[in-house]
C-alpha cells in the first residue's frame, strides 16, 4: 500500500511528521473517500455493518523538523517505510527515506536517495513519488531543476532492499521538456509508467493548458521510452492518476480544460503497454467552470476489475468529491 501522512506544526514552530497505524493517505482531499469507495466495494453494499476500521488514540512524532510531503510503503514482512522532503531553506531539498521494523514504534533514518544535495523540488501536485514493485523493489521519482527555469524527472530505484539506491537518471521527456504535475506507478510484473504534464514540439492545445505525456521503462527502472501523448487540452496544475491492469495494460486519468476554462475528468486506457492510448467516454457529472488553478487532481484505484474513479469538483457552485465505477469487462 502506498499513501501519505500529513505534516503538522510542533513545539517551537517545528513541522512534525505524525503517522496512525491503520491509515494512509494519498491525497488529502479524496483518500477518505477513496477508502470507503473500496471497503464497500469488498462487501454487500446494502450492509449496515462498521466496515472495522479502528484508528489509534493519538497520532506519534516520527521526526521533527523541517519535512513535508511524506509517502508510506508497506513491505509484506509489516515492515514500514517512509519518504519524505527534507528541506533546509527555501527551494533547497532532499529525499530521505526513514525505515521501521516495528510495525511504526520507532523509525531510524536509512538514506538520502537523491545523489546531488538539494536537488529535489516539491509542491503540491508536484511532490516527489515513492512506489514499491514486485520483489521489493522500490522506486522514486523526484523533480529537479536543472537550471535556466527548466526541470527534469529524475527516478532511482533499491534493488537490494533499501539497502541502497542506484544512480538517478533522467526520465525522457521530449525536447521541450520542463515537465511538471508528474505521476508514476509500477505494475505487477515490474513495469514501470511515469505521466506529466508538458508540450509537445508539434502539438497543438487550448492556450493556457498542457498536454499529458507518459514514458515506460520495461527493465525495471533503468531506461525509458521516448515520450507517448496521451491527451492534449489538459488541466496544467492538476496530478494525473495512473493505475495498472493485467497483461501490459494501463489507465490514466486527468482533468481536462477547455476554451470556456470548463473543466472535466477524463480517463484513457492502453493495451499495449503505454504505446498506444483510447480515450473513454467522457465521465458523468457537470463541468467546473474556473479561471484558475484547481491543484486537485484525480485518484484511481483497481479493484477486482472494477476501475473507481474519484475527484474533487466546485461545479455548481457546491464543492463535492464525486464518484463514479466502470467495469473493465466490457
């Protein structure tokens, strides 16, 4: 499982990393509903039954300081890590992992992924990713600037139990690059899908909206593919989703933008392994309407061939998270 804590003030000023045992979140505004959507999905949808969820009496410090945007990861051995900005002054940080074998009682500090000190930026959608894939592998992937206003997608990968961390590389964005409001996941068989929101040389879109690009790595992490449009006409400050199926198969989901700054989910689907994609159906529900930046993406989740769909919406005036399901038998 992967998701996120959230970073609260502490004694003397101090942000503190606080962390219940039974919860993590990905995204602040839809992971509760995110997971009641999948514990009703997992039972009779007219029970009335608690669904067992018990959380801690009170949250625990895991480190002081100046952290934010932690992820989690849980091994199948109950062991929990955790990855988390480490930033000494403004537009300066790094990438730390922390590391538990006991379940969350105490965490020691393991090691600093990224390579170059302060290389690694963050915010909001932006935040750096941490998934882990088969065989313990495990997978980060940071943005970092490389000077003169323009960013790389940086990832490395622990092969040997987090142990340690191979040599960065740089995810192949195109040639204009600057990517930015990026996305990764790992499917089961080690394949990996990094998605942003960038341009392309040729493209043509909305002025004032991005297009969605992906790149996948079939080794494992150690080289991506040349850049893949997905979508033109896309939201430019809101994370896409990735979820993956079976057999090479992949979704994505993103808002979408167009002239009247109307703004709607869409999903696209690939069967041959992020090389080709088709868009859905548009998603029910009205359009937001707004003349400025959501910062809220989409969440995804896959669950026995059921694609749940989950997103945050001003639409009408009223702010909602809304849902929707699509089975994926066809």
């Amino acid at each position: 499982m992967i998701g996120r804590t959230r970073a609260e003030a502490g004694p003397g000023g101090k942000s503190e990393i606080m962390y219940t045992e039974e919860v993590e979140r990905r995204w602040l505004a839809t992971a509760c509903c995110l997971l009641t959507l999948l514990s009703l999905s997992c039972q009779d949808l007219t029970s009335t039954q608690d669904i067992g969820i018990v959380f801690e009496q009170a949250p625990r410090v895991l480190a002081s300081g100046p952290h934010s945007d932690p992820q989690l990861a849980v091994r199948a051995s109950g062991a929990i890590v955790l990855a988390v900005v480490t930033s000494e002054e403004r537009g300066v940080a790094d990438l730390d992992l922390y590391l538990s074998h006991s379940g969350g009682d105490v965490f020691e500090k393991r090691l600093r992924i990224n390579r170059e000190p302060g290389s690694v930026m963050s915010h909001s959608e932006g935040s750096p990713v941490f998934r882990m894939g088969p065989r313990s592998r495990f997978h980060a992937f940071w943005l970092t600037d490389i000077g003169r206003g323009v960013r790389a997608l940086r990832t490395s990968f622990s092969k040997d139990f987090l142990n340690s961390f191979e040599a960065p590389i740089t995810v192949t964005t195109g040639e204009r690059g600057t990517p930015a409001f990026f996305n990764a996941e790992v499917s089961e068989n080690g394949e990996v899908l990094a998605a942003w929101l960038g341009q392309r040389p040729e493209g043509d879109s909305v002025p004032g909206t991005a297009h969605l690009l992906v790149s996948r790595s079939g080794d494992g992490g150690s080289e991506f593919s040349p850049p893949v449009a997905v979508a033109s006409n896309v939201c430019p400050c809101c994370r896409p989703a990735i979820v993956s199926g079976k057999d090479g198969d992949w979704i994505v989901a993103w808002r979408d933008a167009d002239a009247e700054n109307v703004r709607r989910i869409r999903v696209a689907s690939s069967k041959d392994a992020g090389d080709d994609w088709e868009q859905w159906p548009q998603l029910p529900g009205p359009g937001w309407q707004i003349n400025g930046c959501p910062h809220s993406g989409p969440a995804v989740a896959l669950h026995q061939g059921v694609l749940h769909v989950v997103w945050y919406t001003e639409a009408e005036g009223i702010p909602a998270l809304l849902t929707t399901s699509r089975s994926l038998d066809g």
